[in-house]
C-alpha cells in the first residue's frame, strides 16, 4: 500500500513534470528529474523486497 502511494505521490507528478519539459533542456530537466526518482523507485524496490519476504516467512 505504502508503495503505491509513493508512486501517485512521488513519481506520477515527476512523470508529468517530465512529459511536459518536452522541447526543452533535456540535460537540465533530467538533473532535476532523477535524483528524486531514483530515490523514490529505490524506496518502493525495498518495501516490495520487504513485503515479499514478510511473505514469504508467514507462507513457511
């Protein structure tokens, strides 16, 4: 759950911001786009690492 609200908190509106610097500084909009994104798909890639082996533990 908590994953899914930092995709539509955190990166749907990164997305967005993203999509709409089309046409402009590529170099600049990806300096402020990645380092938020990268860090935001880390903490989501350990919570689901986390769920699945909580999961995985109950299921043992």
């Amino acid at each position: 759950m908590v994953s899914h609200l930092i995709t539509v908190i955190g990166n749907v509106p990164l997305n967005n911001a993203l999509a709409g610097a089309e046409g402009g500084d590529d170099a600049a909009a990806r300096a402020a786009f990645e380092p938020r994104w990268n860090t935001l798909h880390r903490v989501r890639t350990v919570l689901s690492t986390a769920s699945f082996v909580l999961l995985a533990a109950v299921v043992l």
